[in-house]
C-alpha cells in the first residue's frame, strides 16, 4: 500500500510512520512538505492508494489544494487532517472532494479505524462531529468522488477487479500488485459493497454491465 503524507512538521510524520505500519505490513510511505512537492509526487506515482493531506501548510493550504490534486488524480482518496475540530472546516474539505477528515487530537486507534473505514470506500467524519455536518452533505461526498471520474470504483480498485475475473485468489493479487494480502481483502470489500454483490462472480458480471471490465465472458469465468 502506497500512502502519500503530505504534513510540513517531520516529527508528526515520523509519529504518523507509526501508526500507518500498523495499517498494512508493507505500507510505503512518500512524504510532501507542501502542496507543490505533493503535486509533483501525485503527477509522477501512479500506485498511490491514499493521500493524507495537511489542512494548515505553508503557502497553499490544504483545502485551497484540494481541487488542484483531485484534477491530478480524480479517483485518488484524499483524507484532511487537522488539528481543528471546526464543523466549517469539515464541510468545506468534503465539499470539495475529500472523503475524510481526521483531527490530529485523535488517538492512533482512532485513526486506524477511520483509515480502514476509508480504504473500504466510505467517507468518513468523527462521530463527535457527525450532529455538526449534515447527512446530507456526507453522502454528497460519495457523489463528489463519482462525479470526478466515469467509474464507481478507485483506480487500485479496477486493478484489483481485473485480477479478481481472472480468477485470482486475494494472495496471488497481493503478489502481483506487490502489497499485503490483507490490503486486498479490503478492497475486496470494498468492490463488492460498491457493486452491491455479493460474490465475486455477482460482481464481475455487475461490473462487466457497466464497462469496467473488457468483456462478459472474461466476468463469467471468476470464481466466487
């Protein structure tokens, strides 16, 4: 799993190091002082499968960014993180296309869960901020990250649904894409919730339906 960190103060991100290597075993970290270093890392690594942005960096903040790396990377999962607790800044970060907003008062347990909860393809928004932001607009961002690109799924995703039709077990995607088995198993998920299947078969056939994979006979021959 390949995750760009994109915080001007090394020490949060020597700490953040941490608590991301708990996440997956074989999490790769890219790091970005700024937005230009982290426009430069988005442009150039087309393996990125999350980007943890800073909302308070020097020069361009985060959520002025936001846009900028969304047109680099419309099917990128970008996650806000903050020291600030503002319902204002939640609002406007899913607005403008984050799926996540992390406070950096929250405990490292915290923020692994809303990191699983976000690589399985939902938004996520502490739940002592949830009375504070709109139903609504939560589910908004769904339609903000689907708006940005033709797929229902995440670039990582199609790669992995690709795999899936060919009848490739989670260990054996895992080694092709050269992550860890349980990063696929979350993935897995992930398509199948979006899909509404409930097997891999139901969701190669969904999937071949609607254009994300070559053709039906390849979808017909996964195994559930």
């Amino acid at each position: 799993m390949h995750i760009l960190l994109v915080d001007d103060h090394t020490l949060f991100r020597e700490a953040l190091f941490h608590v991301l290597n708990q996440l997956d075993s074989s999490v790769f970290i890219l790091e970005a002082n700024n937005v230009e270093e982290a426009a430069q890392l988005v442009s150039r690594s087309r393996n990125l499968d999350l980007v943890l942005l800073d909302i308070d960096l020097p020069g361009m903040d985060g959520l002025t960014a936001l846009p900028e790396l969304r047109e680099l990377a419309p099917t990128l999962p970008i996650v806000l993180l903050s020291g600030s607790e503002n319902a204002s800044h939640v609002t406007r970060a899913l607005e403008k296309g984050a799926i996540g907003y992390i406070p950096k008062s929250c405990s490292s347990h915290e923020m692994l869960t809303a990191l699983r909860i976000i690589l399985q393809g939902d938004v996520y928004v502490p739940p002592r901020l949830m009375g504070k932001v709109s139903t609504p607009l939560i589910s908004s961002a769904h339609s903000v990250n689907e708006q940005c690109t033709s797929s229902p799924l995440t670039s990582r995703q199609i790669e992995v649904l690709e795999l899936m039709t060919q009848g490739l077990p989670n260990k054996s995607i895992a080694r092709t894409l050269n992550v860890a088995e349980g990063t696929i198993k979350l993935h897995v998920a992930a398509i199948l919730r979006t899909l509404g299947a409930r097997n891999r078969t139901e969701a190669a056939i969904q999937a071949s339906k609607l254009g994300l994979i070559d053709n039906y006979q390849q979808a017909s021959q996964a195994t559930s």
